[in-house]
C-alpha cells in the first residue's frame, strides 16, 4: 500500500541527540516513509524515542542529522496537527476556542473558525459542551477535545502522541472506535504513537516497532484488515495471533530497557 | 449552619475575641494605659488624625508613592522575568545581578538613593521599587518556568508563533502566577516603602509613626501600626476581587489555593 | 545537567559590565568620585573589617549575633506555636486571620512602642526584628503541617504514636520541609528588620555604621557596609540553599507548594 500511494511524510536517515546530559542519541538512522491516508503507529519501550520523533515531524525538534519531509497538498495548509497524550488543552479558552485556536492563528475570521470548532465538536459528540471550561471535562472528553482541536487544522498530517495513555480502559475502547470511524469518514494521513498492542493492530495500517538506546527501527509489520475493518475485529482470532507475535518481537526490547532503568 | 458561615465564625471568633479583650482590660485600667491605650481610642485617634491631622496628607503620600514604585514595578519586573525565564542567555546575564540584589535588604540602598536622586520623593520611590522589582522578576521567571512543556508545544504546532506566542499562549498561560506575583511584589513594596519612611522620610505613614514615637503619642504609634495593616489587607483583598475577573476560567479552588500563599 | 563553562559566558557579562563602567566613569570624573567611588577603592577601603581601630569587625559580629538570635527565637517559638494551632481548626483560621493582618506590617514599625516597654535594650532590638520572621514561621510551619499525607496520619493514630511521639515521628519531620523554606524566608526578613532597626535605634551594628557614615558623607564607608549586607543577604539565600540541600536533599521536591 505505501509501495504505490503518493509518500506523505519521509524520514531520511534521521537522528537526534539531545546535548548536555552525556549526549543522549534519542533516535539513529530512522528511515520511513508514510503515504497518504496511511494510518502508522509506532510501538516501543520506553525511551525508545517515539515522542522525539513525533516532535521531529511536527517540526517542534531539528533533527541533529537527516532529513524530515511533508509533502504540501496546498500551500497554505498547515502541515502537522498534534494530539497530546495529556490533552495539552488550554485552560483559559472556552472548548470551542480551544478547537479554534490553530484556525485563528491562520486569521481565519471569527465566525468562520466557530462553525469550523462547532462542526468538529458535534462529529466528536461534544456539541453541547462549546462553551465549557476544560477543567469542567472528564480524561474522555477532554481527549476528544484536543482530537476535535487537530481536526479542526485539516493538516497534512495528523499526529498522535499516546492519545489515549491517560484514559480508563472502558474510555479507551470508545475511544479506539471513535477514531477507527474518523478514519473511514475523513480518511486522514496519521502517525499514532501508543504503548498498546491491541489498540496499534485494531487502527493501524502499519505498525513500526521500536528499540531503545539508541532508538531505533527495528521492524515494521503489514496489517491487511483495511480501513473498513468493523469493532468486531478485536474478537477474532486472527487479532489475537498478530498481538502476540507483535508481543514476542517486542518483548526482549521491553526487558533490555528495564534492566536499564533498573542499573 | 452553611459551610462557609461556619468557615467565616473559625475565621474572625479568636480576632474578635482578642480585640474584646483588649477594649475591655485597658478600660478597666488593667493595663498601663501609658502603653496599651484604649481600642475604641486608637479608632477614635486615627479617624481624627485622618480628618484633621496630618495624617490624611502622611496617607495619600504613601498612596502615591506606592503607585509610582509598583507601576514601575510591575512594568519592567514583568518585562525583564519573562524575558530570562523564556531565554537562557538573558536568564545567565542577569542572574547573577539578581541573586546579589534579591535577598539584599532594600531599606539599606536607601542612603544610596538619597545620594542619587536627593531627600526627595525619588528616594523612597526608587526604595519601594527595588524591592517590588526584584520579587517580581523572580515570581514572573518562576511562572514562565513552570509552563508545561506540552502547552508550549501544543501553542507552537497550531500556529501560535511571533507575538502571538505572548499575547495567546504565554500570557494567558502565566495568568493565575503573575498575579500572585504581583500581588506579592505590591505587598513588598507596601513593606518597604513604610520602613523607609519610618527611617528617613519627613512625610508619610512610616514617618509619622517615627515622629509619633518620638512625642510617646502612643495611640497615634497604635493608629498608624493599624493603618499600614489595613492597608496591606487592602491590597490582598483588591487582588482577590480582581482575580476571578481577569481569570474567568479558574476552579474556584485553584482560585483560593493561589490567593492563600504566603 | 552539567554545562560547559563555555556557554556560561554571560553570567560574568553583567557584573563585570556594571562594575567596570563604574570605575572608568568614576576614575573619569564623569560621575562625582565623592559620591560614587570606584569599585576599587572601596574593596581597598574594606579592610577596615579587620583594623580593630574601626570598630567596624565589632559592628559586624553585632549584626550577626542578632540575626541569629532572633532567627533562633523564630524557629523555636513558632515551629511550637504553629503545630500547636493546627490542632484546633478554630486556633488555626483564626490565627491567619490575626496574621494575616500582622504580616504586611513592617516589623520595625513596633520599635517605637517596644521601646517605650523596655528601652533602647538589645531585648527591644530583638523583639521587634522577631516580628515578621515569627509570623512567617507559623504560617510555613502550618502549611507544612498541612502537607503531610492524610493517611501517613492515620497510620500514625491507628499505630497509637500519640504525644510527645506524634510532635517528633510524625508532625515535625513531615512538616520539616516547608519549615526549612520558611526559616529561608524568614532569616530575609530577620536581616531586613535588624538593619532597619540598626539603622534608627542602635549604637552599633552594620545598619548603624551604614547611617551614620552616609550622615557624615563618609561615602566609601558607607559602600562597604553596603558590601558586607549584600554578602549577608546572599548567604542567607544561595548559602543557605546550597547547606539546605546537602542535608535535606528531598527538600526540593516537596516544597513546590511554598515557594
């Protein structure tokens, strides 16, 4: 499926290190490339580099060598829109203004970015919560304000840093499925970051598995399911067998970055 | 009883209380009144002070002065704390200034600044300032720090760059600290501007405390103690009306939480 | 996170900048010598310190002792008073109230009635500098107080630690972070205080040496107290700070909610 489509976003033998602290290499020789309306996650251990290589695409980091590329559809459309694994809303606007913040910023007129913020609010079901304070939110809801929120960018690229770490497992699974049916509906090119198996195989297209210190790629396994996959996709047997071999690869990572935690 | 009428009765029983008890043992002579005047006095003494004393000039004095130091203030000490808790090359250049200067008693540049700027109003102005100064670049620096990183980021990835770093995210992010803050540097000010009156000024509260005590005008000692206190709480209680006006968006408790730090 | 000294640069920027435009202005005249000595005189002047002639080691030694004294009081008295009032949350609200109402007060301004009560004694000196940092003491030491994990308290009842076993296990340890940032706060306003009161009622100390030598227009004097203070405020800040964390070093984490 990459193979044909157009690449969206292209990583070019990336590396970042972070100076002072012994020059810590967050990431080396990251090469991947992600075409257009792909869903990718990334899955690894922690300190594996996931989050800086999100921020690299997000262009929030430089790379310390390589190369990051998102390819413009328009020329004025932002490139990347970013979901926060802690919502990262901002306390003092209202939801709607939370959502729109990004159009405002590109001096779209007022009345414009509402119905835009409005539109994204309802397809996330938060319509009647427009005028509510984020500290009046629960996790749930408060998510899918900062999804409504990176919606609302219509970007190149959607990002998502663990978006749904912070929730309660019932949240979670509504959750998950919100997002599979965003995907059938508006068909987004999206890097999605989690710490979840189950919750990469049920969304993704592409999962990229990660190793620690230095981070690096260390496989990157097909999914075949289709974007029109159905919720009921978690129950089968298929589903089960991929998380576990999923689980196997990543498993000697896992405890190679614990017993460095732990040293 | 509600919550808060219960809260209010724990809060002004043993004030109350102790002011009873003061009005009463000093009228029954319990106390040398040459030192511990009658309460209902002191009230009596400042109200005519204020009316047809000097103490009503002494007053609008420190009123000014304190409104000159604070704007000042508050005008470069928020200025200069954002600067160096956003940049680290000026957060190096200044700190050392800072560290020197901060826990430096203020009230000892006074001769200093009588030199510089001569006995007039400038000295206590510029006295009252540095220490409002100060503490407000380092409350402001301490706000800007405490940011957390993925509002930043958040702001930077939906475009708010440029001014608009500072006017949509920043500001609004360092709100409910630069208040606190303020309100702190306001508080200080207040402080030393009254101490430096009382060591070297001919007017104002400070000053006519000193002169009150040279005369052992001790209710006037006790009216113009009680003035500088009501006069802090003044402060206090005006920055705690403002805040939920400026901040509309705080939890009621975040609210109390900040007013409360000492 | 250790950085080279190379990116450091800019921390002696200021203080060299400030200090050596001082002296060529002054050197040049372009600022009255009279009034604003180079900086190098002054630190030439500053061994007065240790000419006995000057009497100014003594003036030094007389400061010192005060703030210590009443930084000694302070700790004492209102680390005992402030966990004693949070045990009646009637003793406790109404005491901020009072303190409330105390704490913007500028301590030297009870020197006048303190003197009328005892003289010009170092006692009167002592009580009114005791003024601020005693209210500061309470409120850090409630608050500290306050901090402590309600459950740890629990435990603690549930165990049967009661008296004198409760006020040294639990509620003096827990609450000693904040109580150590309060001392913090506290010896800053001791040094403000006895300076102030030094420098209008007393017959010695640095505040004293500072004032009358500005009186006289001894200027480069009156620089060096200026000196010998500032060296004091930041030994009551950083130098405090840098002993504090050496023997607390969990201090930092917790006492976010003060500071």
């Amino acid at each position: 499926m990459s193979v044909q489509a157009k690449a969206k976003v292209r990583l070019n033998d990336v590396a970042k290190k972070f100076p002072g602290q012994e020059n810590v290499t967050a990431l080396e020789g990251v090469s991947l490339e992600v075409a257009e309306s792909e869903f990718v996650s990334i899955v690894g251990p922690s300190g594996c580099g996931k989050s800086t290589l999100l921020r690299l695409v997000a262009g929030l980091y430089e790379p310390s060598s390589g190369t990051v590329e998102i390819e413009s559809s328009k020329p004025d459309r932002p490139k990347t829109a970013m979901v926060f694994q802690e919502h990262a809303l901002f306390p003092w606007l209202s939801v709607r203004e939370n959502v729109m913040f990004g159009p405002r910023n590109r001096n779209m007129p007022k009345k414009e970015a509402a119905e835009i913020a409005d539109e994204q609010l309802a397809r996330l079901g938060l319509a009647r919560f427009g005028d509510f304070f984020p500290h009046q939110l629960s996790g749930g809801m408060k998510q899918r304000v900062g999804i409504a929120r990176a919606l609302a960018q219509d970007a190149e690229v959607l990002l998502m840093d663990e978006p749904l770490g912070a929730l309660d497992a019932q949240t979670r699974t509504l959750l998950q499925e919100q997002i599979l049916e965003l995907r059938q509906q508006t068909k987004p090119t999206v890097l999605y970051i989690t710490h979840a198996i189950d919750e990469a195989v049920f969304l993704s297209d592409r999962i990229v598995l990660m190793s620690a210190r230095p981070g690096r790629i260390r496989d990157i396994v097909q999914l075949d399911f289709g974007p029109d996959r159905s919720p009921e996709l978690r129950g089968t047997s298929e589903f089960a067998a991929l998380s576990q071999d999923i689980w196997n690869h990543l498993r000697d990572e896992v405890q190679l970055a614990m017993a460095v935690d732990d040293r | 009883m509600s919550p808060s009428v219960y809260r209010g009765a724990q809060a002004w029983a043993i004030p109350i209380v102790l002011l009873a008890v003061w009005e009463t043992s000093t009228r029954a002579g319990l106390l040398d009144p040459r030192f511990f005047p009658v309460l209902s006095d002191i009230l009596v003494t400042a109200v005519d002070q204020l009316v047809n004393g000097r103490l009503g000039l002494d007053l609008v004095l420190t009123l000014q002065r304190l409104m000159m130091a604070f704007a000042l203030a508050a005008v470069l000490g928020v200025a200069i704390g954002v600067a160096s808790g956003r940049w680290r090359t000026v957060e190096l250049l200044i700190r050392p200034i800072t560290d020197t200067l901060y826990p430096l008693p203020k009230i000892a540049l006074l001769p200093l600044f009588i030199i510089i700027f001569g006995r007039g109003e400038g000295a206590y102005v510029i006295t009252a300032f540095a220490t409002g100064f100060f503490q407000i670049i380092i409350s402001t620096r301490g706000s800007v720090r405490d940011v957390p990183s993925d509002l930043i980021e958040a702001g930077r990835n939906f475009g708010a760059t440029g001014t608009r770093f500072f006017t949509r995210l920043l500001f609004p992010a360092i709100a409910p600290g630069l208040l606190n803050g303020l309100r702190l540097g306001m508080a200080t000010c207040l402080i030393t501007l009254v101490a430096a009156e009382f060591v070297g000024a001919e007017y104002g509260l400070g000053a006519m405390i000193r002169r009150a005590g040279q005369q052992f005008a001790v209710e006037e000692v006790y009216a113009g103690i009680v003035l500088a206190g009501v006069l802090g709480l003044l402060i206090n209680l005006a920055f705690r009306l403002v805040t939920p006006i400026v901040l509309p968006w705080q939890r009621p408790a975040q609210r109390a939480a900040g007013g409360q730090k000492v | 996170m250790r950085r080279a000294l190379g990116e450091k640069w800019p921390l002696f920027v200021g203080p060299v900048f400030i200090l050596l435009t001082w002296e060529l202005l002054s050197r040049a005249d372009v600022i009255r010598p009279t009034f604003f000595p180079p900086p190098t005189e002054i630190l030439i002047r500053a061994g007065i310190i240790f000419d006995a002639g000057s009497g100014m080691g003594g003036d030094i030694i007389a400061t010192l002792l005060r703030v210590l004294a009443t930084i000694f009081f302070a700790v004492l008295i209102g680390v005992a008073l402030g966990i004693a009032i949070t045990a009646s949350q009637w003793m406790e609200r109404g005491t901020n109230t009072v303190l409330a109402f105390l704490y913007p007060i500028p301590g030297v301004l009870f020197f006048p009635f303190l003197t009328f009560l005892l003289g010009r004694t170092e006692m009167a000196i002592i009580l009114t500098a005791l003024v601020t940092p005693l209210i500061v003491m309470v409120l850090y030491t409630v608050a500290g107080v306050r901090s402590i994990d309600r459950t740890l308290l629990e435990v603690a009842d549930n165990y049967g630690a009661d008296g004198a076993r409760r006020f040294f296990g639990i509620l003096v340890p827990g609450a000693l972070p904040s109580i150590v940032t309060g001392i913090r706060v506290s010896l800053g306003f001791t040094l403000i205080a006895v300076i102030a009161i030094e420098m209008v009622g007393a017959s010695n100390g640095l505040g004293q040496f500072l004032w009358s030598n500005w009186q006289i227009l001894r200027v480069t004097d009156m620089y060096v107290a200026l000196l010998i203070i500032a060296v004091l405020g930041l030994l009551s800040s950083v130098g405090f700070d840098a002993v504090a964390d050496r023997m607390l070093p969990w201090r930092r984490d917790v006492q976010g909610a003060q500071t």
